[in-house]
C-alpha cells in the first residue's frame, strides 16, 4: 500500500491476498458508486471509475499460471474507498507471487507480493550485488516474521556472513 504524492488526488492501491482470493483498496475520497466499471478476464482486471476530483482506470495483469474467477466475488464503495474481492480460480489457490499494474496496459509496473521468496530475493541483491561473487561471500539471511497485519508487516533480519578462503598452491 502506497501513500499518494504530496498535492495530488491520485488512488492508493492497496492489494491483499489470502488462499482464495484478492482483495484490492483503492483509497479515493467520493468516488462515485454508479461509476465503478470493472472488465475481467482469466488473468487481468480493468476498472474505470470517478470521483469529484476525475475519472481514473485501472488495469491489473497476472501472469498466466495465476488465473481468477469471474464474476468479482464482491463490490463495497465507502465515502474513502472501495474494496473489490476476486476470486483464485479453481487450480490457482495459494499464495501468488506478483502482479502487475498500471493506468493502461502499456505503462504496467510489477509488484511482489510478501513472501519468503521474495524477501529473500530482494535481500540478495541489496545484500550481494552484481559485482559480489557468491563463491567468495556467502550470505545466509534469516527471516523471522514478528508481526502481520492488515497495516503493517514486522520481521527481524540476521545476516550470517561467511568467507570462503581459496587455497593457492605454491
């Protein structure tokens, strides 16, 4: 979940998931019931919609082993947001890795989800650059997952480093 720029009117998209389904916030103060259109497919969702500020679209991409059911499961628009529930089709339940968003489908910006693989994924390269060889540094992080919530995720990271030693015959 993201915080928009300072002066704007942009939606926040906040993407949860569980084994089942996702669930996708869009933080927009007064928008419009009646606007909210949404296309789905097997592996993406269109949305347009309006506000009193503009109208906004909305397109989500799955990769194709990540498919959803149609029709969305559920529609909720408060005066500061709506929530919309899709359901995993069957065959895709669990946990899923990314998606990727954007205004329109040419301008899409990918997103992981939280998860150990991820983590771990990101950790190496701020941990071990492209130049770091992992022959001659290995890195062990370990991930303990503190707190979980609706708002917040807490984990304590402890890296093991060790040096592996070449020996150079004379």
């Amino acid at each position: 979940c993201g915080e928009p720029s300072v002066g704007t009117d942009a939606p926040v998209l906040c993407c949860r998931q569980d084994e089942a389904s996702l669930t996708l916030l869009l933080q927009v103060p007064g928008i419009l019931p009646q606007s909210l259109r949404g296309d789905l497919g097997a592996h993406h969702y269109h949305l347009h919609f309006s506000s009193p500020a503009g109208s906004y679209a909305l397109c989500l991409q799955f990769p194709p082993e990540n498919s959803l059911a149609s029709p969305e499961s559920s529609i909720d628009v408060s005066a500061h947001n709506a929530a919309i529930t899709l359901a995993k089709a069957p065959g895709s339940t669990g946990p899923w890795e990314k998606l990727c968003f954007g205004p329109d489908t040419s301008a899409l910006q990918e997103r992981l989800f939280v998860s150990e693989e991820n983590v771990d994924g990101f950790l190496d390269t701020v941990l071990c650059p492209s130049f770091c060889k992992q022959s001659v540094l290995e890195s062990q992080p370990l991930i303990e997952v503190l707190d979980v919530t609706e708002d917040k995720s807490q984990i304590r990271l402890q890296v093991r480093i060790s040096l592996a030693v070449a020996h150079i015959a004379d």
